[in-house]
C-alpha cells in the first residue's frame, strides 16, 4: 500500500530559480513511492515586504508598495522565465501574478486613504505571498513532468477570526479537505496548498502567525490522516541549538513531540510551535529536513523517541521579552493578589511566557514581550490603585531586555543535577541568572538572563552537555535517576 506524505516548504526552499528546481526534484522521488500534498510558503522576504509596505501606506508613505510591486513581481518572474517551458503556462502565471499584484496595490492604496491598518487588513495583505508561490510552484512542478495542481487553502481550511493568529476549526476543516485533495490525490495529481492562509466560516481570509505554514501541513495531514508530515528547510532538521547562534550545534535524530513543541515555544523557529498539535492527535510523525541537503542528517519527532545518553537534547531563546514585577512587604496579606495580578494581564490580552519562581515571597514576576510592557503596567496600576495608594504594593516595574533560556530535555525529569550544571556553567562565565522560570511542562529548565548574554549563555550551556558529541550520546545508554 502506498502511504501519503505532505511536503512543507519553507520560504528558503522556494527562494530562488535554484531552490525551485530542487523542491521539484525532492517532490518528484517522493511521488515516485507516496501520494504526495505540497504546501509551500512565501518566497523568502516575501512576506516581510508586504508587511512592510502595508505598514508604510497606513502611515502615510506610498512609495514602498509601489517599489515592492515592481520587486515582487521580478522576483517571481525570474523563477517562471528559468523554469515554465511552455509559453502558455508561463503567460497564465504572468496574469496570475499580475492580478495579484494589482490587488496588493488596490489594498494599500486604501490602506493609505483610510491612515490604519487593521489585523484583517493585514491579514489579506500579508497572505498575498502565498498565493503567488503555490501557483508558481505547482507550474514548476508541471515543467519538471510532475502532474500538479494549486489550492488557495481559503477554499478548505476553516478557522476562527482572531486574525494574525488564528485557529482551526477541525470539524469544519477536515471534510472540505478531504473532499478537495482525495479526489486530485486519486488521480495522481499533487495538490501544491497555500501554506499560512485560511479563512472563516464566512470566507474572510486569516492567517495562521507568521511561520505558520508548518502549522497548515500538520492541519492538512491530520485531516487526510498521512504517514507523515515532512517539513523541509534551509537546516539539517532540528539542531541541539539555533546554528546562528552555536555553530557546532547537530542535529538531533529523534525528538518527541513534547520536546519538539517545548523547543518550538521557546523560539526554535525552526517549528511553528503549534505545528505539533494536530500531528499529536492522529500520532503523525513529523520529520524536518534540509532541501538543499535531503540525503543529510534529519529529525524525526514522534511519540516515544528511543531512550538516549543525553538528559538535555537542545536549547532554544525566546527574545525581546521583559520582566515584570509586582512588589511590596504588605502584598501578601492581601487576599488573592496573584489572582488579581494575572487577571489585569489577562484582560489586556497578553500571554505571560512565564511566571518566575526566583521571586521572594513578596514579590510576583512573570515574563511578557517587551512591546507589551507599557499596557500591561498601565492594568496592573489600575487594578492595584488601592494596594499602592495603600503601601501594600511598593511599586510595580519592568526589567527589559532580557531573554528567556529553555534546556529541553524529557529525560532531565528523572536526571540529577542538571540545574547544578547548568549554574555552573553560566557562573564560570559570569553571567547572571535573573531567574529561574517554570516551563510550561516539566521538559524544560528555563532562566531569565539578560539579552547581552544570550548568546553566550546557550554557548555555554551547549558546552556543559557536550551537545556537539550528540552522535556519541544517542548510543549511550541512557542516564537513570
Ligand atoms: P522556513 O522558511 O523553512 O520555514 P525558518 O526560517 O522558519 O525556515 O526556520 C529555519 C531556521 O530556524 C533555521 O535557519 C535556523 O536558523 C532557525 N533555528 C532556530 N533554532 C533552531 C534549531 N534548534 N534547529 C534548527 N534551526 C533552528
Ligand atoms: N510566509 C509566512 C511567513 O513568512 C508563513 C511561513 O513562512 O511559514 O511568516
Ligand atoms: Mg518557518
């Protein structure tokens, strides 16, 4: 029985005439042995320009979206020229490109009418990319003999309007995907989906957050129940730590799915961090692999990776985060202050990334991005205006610019003295952890150090674990409490 396979390609892998020859190649061996779902992202820098040219019509700058029309369209040109034989494919994209084109242009003329850009504005502007890349591609595919099709994913994947990051809904998602990509899938066709798009119930586009073509592959495989979600980037897979910031970092073989998603959380941007949910569910391994190195090194996630000699797997940084404290020697006489607290973060709709514990009894902290910081602040003045009129509180203030650290590793539950090598490591080098955090799950240590020392830290740390040795610490035997 032939299994089913859904192909993700990041905005690297269909960068450039070069990238687009080798995603072909890639999708043409693996529809030699599987049923095969594409699903591409932007071009490289795709999504960025539209953002940004969107951002400049609302405060009142014409000149980027002109300038970024004439780029986009070179751009994409240049990959039909060099690889659509066939003149009549080549024109359809060219109209295809530019009806787009034309209605990023009518979008931001009205973005600079109106002076504001709404998050369904942006929405329909930055989901433009997308559209331009599937058709492009499945063209490519067609060139290189491979039977392909687009799909504007709005046609098939549902979700709530929380626009810039919106949700799926399964129930409704599922069946318009199965009805639409059975049917191209039984014939032989490889549909090539629009990653990051979606729409409502009522047909108004959203996306899923930026990254989150991941996201609309692991939708789509748990909806058609594949064997397998392939995610193929410009790395070998997961590494044991971003490669820009640790340049012997290795790629790890295996990952769970609760590591993976702990990673992704963390700022591995390797994954959309909700990627691993609907793969969870349906028990869909997920493999991440280079496309300009398939037969590399790659990572696999599953449910239960195999046991191995190494406690912590991998390190991720989340940036650009603040810290923010609620204090006072009379705070915790007063009843459900914690309660309070989070409920003033709460409502203005910001997600704490975590609540620290290096804090003394009379004192709360938690972490929150730093652009957050001035709203945040202004609710919890309100909600504790008695508290500080009072002297309860003291004061409540921020610490910026700082960074969260997360070690990962589902075996360090069971594995003594893994924080004790973790301080040690960062006390050698001097660097100041301002707080201990509790993850989100107990796979991970997180620290809060400042963002100057980032990058040192998760070297230093990397170091202490002898992460660049991962080949030799897979075929350990695994350390037990
Ligand atoms: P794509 O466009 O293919 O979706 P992304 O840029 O979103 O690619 O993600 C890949 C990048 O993630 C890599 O180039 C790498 O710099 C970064 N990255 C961060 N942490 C990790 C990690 N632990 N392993 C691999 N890559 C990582
Ligand atoms: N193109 C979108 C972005 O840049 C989605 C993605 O790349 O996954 O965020
Ligand atoms: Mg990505």
């Amino acid at each position: 029985m032939t299994s089913m396979r859904v192909l993700k390609f990041g905005g690297t892998s269909v960068g450039s005439t070069d990238a687009f020859a080798r995603v072909a190649d890639i999708v043409r061996k693996a529809h030699e042995e599987d049923k095969v779902v594409v699903v591409t992202s932007a071009m490289s820098g795709v999504t960025d320009a539209l953002i940004r040219a969107a951002k400049a019509a609302a405060a009142g700058d014409e000149t980027p979206y002109r300038d970024t029309r004439n780029e986009l369209l070179v751009k994409h040109q240049i990959v039909a020229g060099q690889l659509i034989e066939d003149g009549m494919e080549r024109a359809a994209i060219s109209r295809l490109l530019d009806d787009k084109l034309r209605e990023f242009e009518r979008l931001c003329q009205s973005i600079y009418v109106l002076g504001e850009l709404t998050a369904r504005g942006l929405d329909v502007v930055s989901g433009l990319g997308e559209q331009m890349a599937a058709p492009l591609l499945a063209a490519v595919l067609r060139s290189a003999g491979i039977r392909a099709e687009a799909v504007d994913a709005r046609e098939i994947i549902v979700t709530d309007d929380t626009f810039g990051a919106a949700n799926p809904i399964l129930d409704l998602t599922c069946p318009r995907v199965q009805e639409k990509i059975r049917p191209l899938l039984e014939e032989g066709i490889v549909p090539v989906v629009t990653g990051f798009i979606a729409a409502t119930r009522e047909g108004i586009t959203t996306t899923l957050g930026r990254g989150g073509s991941d996201y609309s592959a692991s939708i789509l495989a748990a909806c058609l129940n594949a064997d397998e979600v392939q995610i193929w980037t410009d790395v070998n897979g997961v590494l044991t730590a971003d490669p820009r910031i640790v340049p012997d970092a290795r790629t790890l073989p295996e990952l769970s799915y609760v590591e993976a998603a702990e990673l992704a959380y963390f700022g591995a941007k390797v994954l959309h961090p909700k990627t691993i949910l609907p793969a969870v569910e349906r028990d869909i391994p997920i493999r991440v692999l280079n496309t300009f190195d398939p037969e590399g090194p790659n990572t696999r996630i599953v449910r239960k990776p195999r046991p191995v000699g190494t406690p912590v797997k991998a390190i991720a940084v989340i940036r650009d985060l603040a810290l923010v404290t609620v204090e006072g020697r009379g705070m915790m006489g007063v009843p459900g202050i914690a309660a309070r607290t989070f409920g003033a973060v709460a409502r203005t709709g910001v997600s704490v990334l975590m609540i620290s514990q290096a804090s003394s009894e009379q004192s709360i902290c938690f972490v929150i991005p730093a652009v957050d910081v001035d709203k945040v602040i202004a609710s919890l003045h309100e909600e504790m205006e008695r508290e500080l009129r009072r002297g309860y509180i003291d004061r409540i203030w921020s610490q910026d610019h700082i960074v969260i650290i997360a070690v990962v590793g589902a075996a360090m539950r069971g594995t003594p003295g893994i924080s004790a090598r973790v301080f040690g490591a960062l006390g050698e080098a001097g660097i100041n952890v301002i707080a201990i955090a509790q993850g989100s799950s107990e796979v991970n240590i997180s620290l809060v150090v400042a963002a100057d020392q980032a990058d040192e830290a998760v070297r230093r740390i990397h170091n202490a674990f002898e992460l660049h040795r991962v080949e030799a610490l897979w075929n350990l035997p695994a350390e037990t409490s």
